[in-house]
C-alpha cells in the first residue's frame, strides 16, 4: 500500500470516529432535555392536581370581634 493512501485512511477513521462521537454526544443531550422537559411538565401538572382547585376565603367572624 502506498504511505499516502494508509494517512488518507488513517485521517478518514479518525474524523469519522469524532464525527460520531460528536452526534451520539448530542443525541443523548437532546433525549436528556426531552426527558427533563417530561418530568418537569409531570411535576406540575401534579402540583396543579395536588392544589385542587381554588378555594373562597374562610369567614373571618363577625365584624365586632377582634382576636
């Protein structure tokens, strides 16, 4: 094999393997995102459950009494 040919190949390998590591990287930074955006919106549709919905002032008594 020609010495040229071996570092065009060796070069090829070598940008194609960081080009890959590259995408899976921000592959798995996307699905993490989507992920934290899920349970984020879970959390608070459960929190807006969980608080029901708004209530009236209590009476606070008459309007002599003085606590």
């Amino acid at each position: 094999m020609d010495a040229g040919l071996v570092k065009l190949l060796e070069l090829l390998l070598v940008f194609g393997g960081v080009l890959a590591f590259g995408i899976w990287q921000l592959r798995s930074v996307e699905r993490d995102r989507r992920a934290r955006l899920a349970r984020e919106a879970a959390q608070r549709a459960a929190a807006q459950e969980a608080s029901g919905p708004p209530q009236a002032d209590a009476p606070r008594g008459r309007a002599g009494d003085s606590d």
